[in-house]
C-alpha cells in the first residue's frame, strides 16, 4: 500500500513538472532560438543592409533624380544656340567687340556645321562673329579669298605638355555684300611628314544683297 501511494505521488510530481510553462519542448527556449536563427530578427537586420535595402533606395532615388537633371541640363546646352540671325544686324558698321563684350556674348548656330567642325562654337556680338574651335590641333588658318576687313586669327599655344598647338579662333563681321571664305588646318600625315598641314576645317560667309540674311557654314 505505501509503495503504492509513494508511485503514485512521483507520476504526479512528474506530470506536473512536464506541465510547466517553460520546461516543456517548443517553450521557451526554442522561442528564443527562433529570434537568433535564420528568418528571425538577425535576418531582418540583415535585410535593411542588404543590398536592395535601404542604401539601394537611396541610391535609386539619386539616380531617379539626376536624370532629369541631366536631361535638363542637355537641354539647356541646346537652347543655349540661338539662330544666326536671331537680332537684326545693324545697319551700320561697328567696332570690333571688347574682351567683356565677346564674354557676354549669345552662342548662335551656324546655317550649317558638318563633322569637322562638331567641336567648334560660334558667338555673336553685333554683326560680329567669332568661331572657336577649342579641341582642334589647329597648324595654320589662311583667307582663302573674300574681305579681309576686321578679319583676325587667334591659333592658341600648346597646353598640356604637347608641342602642338591646340585650339584656334577666326573672327570676322558679318555686313551685307560680303564673302568670305576661311580655311583651318591641321597637322597630319603626308609627304611632307608627320607635321605636314592638312585642311580641317572650311568656313564660307556670304550675304547677298538680295537676301533678309547671311549664311554662315563650316564643314
């Protein structure tokens, strides 16, 4: 009989220990598990680092926004050429333009560019223009025929520890009745050598009596 009860009394010890909060399987301990392993909280930490996160949000966001700004600015580069003939020239001859005037001075688009002439830029001040080519290796620039009044060369020096100059500037005013045609060369290849001077770029002006404006190329 007391062995009896004394068995009875250890199963209901035993059942209620494996009864307890905590002390059973899948309690606590595996509650606590499941915050470390893989899917839990460290996971989701992870996750805000991860790439895809948000560092790469950000990033898109930037990129979202410089684009437009980089189409903005390509189009403001664009507009920046106005037409040649975008203000009336005046009637009257004027001076050359000051180094002041020619910094304040419109880009305009020739009547026509090719190429050879992709790097080059046209200003106007008055009747006054001014084309520079900037990036051209530029050996000799020559009227090849036309009015030679207030028609002025600029060939700037070397730069950048080359012997070659590099960059170049004709100006000239653009009145009705003229023709002009001006030539820019370069350096390359021939039977004069490696400095033997090559024609790079062609620049024709002429302003008709007949006609409401000039026309201006360079090809």
């Amino acid at each position: 009989m007391l062995l009896a009860l004394m068995g009875a009394g250890v199963a209901s010890v035993l059942a209620a220990a494996s009864g307890a909060p905590g002390a059973q399987p899948g309690g606590a301990p595996k509650a606590a598990a499941s915050a470390t392993q893989p899917g839990g909280a460290s996971k989701t930490a992870a996750g805000a680092a991860q790439p895809g996160g948000a560092s790469k949000a950000a990033a898109s966001a930037t990129a979202d926004a410089g684009a437009p700004r980089a189409a903005a600015s390509a189009a403001t580069d664009a507009g920046d050429e106005l037409p040649l003939d975008a203000a009336p020239f005046p009637p009257e001859p004027s001076k050359q333009p000051t180094a002041a005037e020619w910094k304040a001075a419109p880009r305009v688009r020739l009547s026509r560019a090719g190429p050879a002439a992709a790097g080059c830029r046209a200003y106007r001040a008055r009747e006054w223009l001014r084309i520079r080519c900037p990036e051209l290796t530029v050996s000799a620039i020559s009227l090849l025929g036309g009015k030679t009044e207030g028609v002025a060369f600029w060939i700037d020096p070397p730069r950048g520890g080359s012997e070659l100059p590099r960059g170049g500037e004709v100006m000239f005013p653009i009145r009705r009745g003229d023709r002009r045609v001006i030539q820019i060369l370069t350096f390359g290849p021939g039977y004069d050598g490696p400095f033997t001077l090559l024609p790079a770029i062609v620049i024709q002006e002429q302003w008709l009596e007949d006609e409401p404006a000039p026309t201006v190329t360079a090809s």
